[in-house]
C-alpha cells in the first residue's frame, strides 16, 4: 500500500507514520517544516493545484491522508483540502481527510455523527467547507472528526506551553466551563489505519472517552508531568471577547467511546 501523509512534520502524522501497517510505502509533504527522518519527504505548497497534482501522480498512492493542519489561514485550510482532494481524485486514491469538532457550535452536545454541522467560528467554517470539498471531489471519503489531540511521547503543542510556563513559575488560566472529549494521538492514529484496513468511507467520529474541561485537561496534564498545579487558575469562556463554542464533545453512532483518554493536553 502506498499512502502520502500531508502534514508530515505534524503531530497526527508522526504517530501515522510510527503506526502505519507493515509494509506500507510511506510519503509525507511538508512547507516549512521537515520531518527529521522517516518516510520520503516531499516539499510542496498544498495550495498549489498544480503541484499537489504532479506529486500524486509521480508517486501514484492508493490513499491519501490530509492531516495538515492550520488555524491561521483559510487558505491553507479550504484551498489546500481542494488540491488535495483533487489530486486523489485524478489518481483513483482513496482518501482520509482529518476534520474537527469546531464544526459545530457547542450548544447541542454530545455531537454523533448525523449532528448538523453549525460551526461559531471562522475555524470550524474553514473546516466545514475543506469537509464538503473532500466530499466533492472523491464521494466515498472518509471524513474522520476529532477533538483536542494529545500526547505525551512527543508532547503535543498545548502540553509543552503548560510545561514551559509552570516551570518559569508563570500564571496560567484555563477555562472550566468548555468541554471537549480529547484524544491520544496514538490512539487517533490506530483507529484511523483500522479504518483505511476496513475500507470506510462517510463521516466516523474519532475522540475520547472522557468528556473534559480545559482546567480539568490541563491540571491532568500538569500532574503527569510531575509538575505543580499551584499556578493553575480558571476562567469562564463566557468572559472571552470572542464567542466559544461551549461544549463540542464528541459522541459516536458507530463506536462510542471507542478511543483512548488523554495523557497530554
């Protein structure tokens, strides 16, 4: 099985990558970022049509998984998901593309997958629309859905910034009233290759057991690093100026609680 990874010096591709079925003929992309060994590494610009579409077709994979990932940039959210999904699509691949639970809007949780999408923010439209274009272009994707992903072997971004912080002796604030249901990334990883093994197409949502504040994650988190939660405060998302979906955990109608709970963030 070939399969090209996007976002290969991302945290869900490298536990992709260390899980990935024997056998497999790896190949990640990378921008400005390259993985430090692994699988062949390509550089390219997903935004790219053209060039995404001459990687898929030199290297002529039986699946694609579009795990980049971007909060800054619609761009690289919805135009890199189009080149993508294009690409797979001229060469016959299959594809997994990784979406998010900020697709919806937080007031109607636990959301299944047969949940209408009504997303509070530019990030969860982003990656509303990146879901409809997978669709669109290859009709029996699999558009795999998650929650904060965590990890402990390598920190995940949240967990090494909570690190950091208490061991300069910093404040920090975390709100205990936005709910999440978040993932280890090595369990995200496994449930996606069984997934890829099972030929599953359609929305499947991937996400922990454990329905949890952000307080609750990060003093988790704080104790598994043997750390101090003395400097730990909490807030309420109410008081953010920008709106917050209050609660987007996550349930499945195909099977609950299927994932492992958090070690990171």
């Amino acid at each position: 099985m070939r399969v090209l990874i996007t976002g290969g010096a991302g945290l869900v591709a490298g536990h992709l990558v260390r899980s990935a079925p024997a056998g497999s003929q790896l190949h990640v992309t990378w921008r400005t970022s390259s993985p430090v060994d692994g699988p062949a590494a390509h550089q390219v610009d997903l935004c790219d049509t053209q060039a995404v579409g001459a990687l898929c077709e030199g290297i002529q994979p039986d699946v694609v998984v579009h795990t980049a990932y971007s909060q800054s940039s619609e761009s690289d959210v919805v135009d890199a998901t189009r080149s993508v999904a294009a690409a797979a699509a001229a060469c016959g691949a299959r594809l997994v593309h990784l979406s998010s639970d900020m697709v919806f809007g937080g007031d109607d949780a636990p959301y299944d997958e047969d949940a209408v999408p009504d997303p509070l923010n530019d990030y969860g439209r982003w990656k509303l629309a990146a879901e409809q274009l997978a669709a669109e272009h290859v009709p029996d994707a699999l558009v795999t859905r998650t929650s904060l992903v965590v990890s402990g072997d390598p920190l995940d971004h949240q967990a090494r910034w909570l690190q950091r912080a208490l061991v300069a002796g910093e404040e920090v604030t975390l709100f205990d009233d936005e709910y999440r249901t978040p993932v280890q990334a090595d369990d995200l990883a496994e449930a996606i290759w069984g997934l890829v093994a099972d030929g599953a197409a359609g929305v499947v949502h991937l996400a922990g057991p454990e329905r949890l504040s952000r307080a609750q994650i990060g003093l988790r988190c704080a104790e598994q690093l043997g750390l101090s939660a003395d400097l730990v405060r909490t807030a309420s998302a109410a008081d953010h100026p920008q709106p917050r979906p209050r609660d987007l955990s996550l349930a499945s109608v195909c099977r609950p609680n299927s994932v492992g709970g958090p070690v990171g963030w």
